[in-house]
C-alpha cells in the first residue's frame, strides 16, 4: 500500500523496503519468508528462515531456536553457510520498564536497545544510511506463537539500539526498523522483525 495506492495488493510474505522517491513509493520485497510461514506449516528450519527469491532456493539467513543464557533468551543469527552473523538477546525487564534487547556481532561493539523516552532525543546523531520498513502485517499471526503473551496488549514502543553514545539502529515495535549505521548487518535488523518484540 502507498500514498497513491491505497489498497493493498497480494504475493509472498516478504520484508519490505521502501523505494520508488517521493513521487512513486512503493514498499519492496527485499527478503521472503520461508514458504512453510507463508502457508502455514512447519518446516525444519521453522519460521525464522529468510530467502532472497520467493520461490525459497537461495537462503538469505536463518535464525536459530532460541536459548536461555542465564536470565537472557539469545536468538543466533546465521548466513546461508551457516556461519554466526550475530546474536539478537532479549534482556529481562527492569520494573517499572519492558524487556529491552541486545546485538552483538562479530567485530562490531555491543548494541543495546533502549525505550526511546529513556535514550533521549538523538536526532542531530542519526544519519540514515539503510531504511528497512518490515511489512509484518500479514506475517505476525503466523510468527506470534513464540511469545510469552505478557506485553503483547501494549501497543509497539520506539527503541533506540545504541553502540556506546551512538544510536545505530530505531526499531517501532517489530513492524519498522531504520539502519542508522552501515556497519550493522541489515539480516541482523531482519532477524529483529522476525523474533518481534515480544
């Protein structure tokens, strides 16, 4: 759906990017769920499988079941070689806040998601390089079977991820994530919008 399109039209389940400019918009498919999530079954790689092609032949990266390291749950991120890209951790929450999230990849220093009220205005810091808009509408029914239940009446929260002082990263629930550093691997972004925010 765009601005001058205002009916949503049908295909696969797929990350979406926007493109087109200002004129044109137009939100592309950039990554296609594995075909088991777009029907409906299950597969042995499960629901967390991105392919670069709809019709599923080159794998894009999967993420793996995930495990609890001590009070942490951490979602392992792999390449189509199967080799860790990264590790997206979900950090219990601190009361009065919500769980917040971490990355770490490979090289790169450690990211940590913060309740954008509580990371402070960032806006002369952001210098967009990578925009991921992950259409998730028509996939969350299909993905929302791993959470827990307890957050998810509340409506989607702004998390700014942070290496250091720097936010690389904005997340709006698991619908909208912005690359804001080109460092990060974006099938790190995709595999966020993938787990969701839950």
């Amino acid at each position: 759906m765009t601005h001058k399109q205002k009916k949503a039209v049908s295909g696969p389940r797929a990350l979406r990017v926007p493109q087109g400019g200002t004129e044109f918009p137009v939100n592309a498919p950039c990554a296609y769920l594995a075909r088991s999530a777009q029907f409906g079954t299950e597969s042995p790689a499960g629901d967390h499988t991105l392919y670069e092609d709809p019709e599923n032949r080159r794998l894009l990266c999967s993420v793996d079941a995930p495990q609890a390291v001590g009070d942490e749950r951490h979602h392992v991120v792999r390449d189509s070689q199967g080799q860790v890209i990264g590790t997206l951790r979900r950090i219990p929450p601190k009361k009065p806040f919500r769980h917040t999230w971490g990355l770490d990849q490979p090289g790169h220093p450690e990211i940590t998601g913060r309740n954008e009220l509580v990371g402070g205005n960032s806006k002369t810091e952001r210098v967009a390089r990578v925009a991921i808009k992950a259409t998730l509408g028509l996939v969350t029914s299909v993905l929302d079977g791993g959470g827990d239940g307890s957050d998810q009446s509340m409506r989607p929260r702004t998390l700014e991820w942070r290496a250091g002082d720097h936010v690389v990263m904005v997340s709006e629930g698991s619908n909208e994530v912005t690359i804001e550093a080109d460092w990060i691997d974006r099938r790190l972004a995709f595999a966020f919008a993938l787990v969701g925010d839950k």
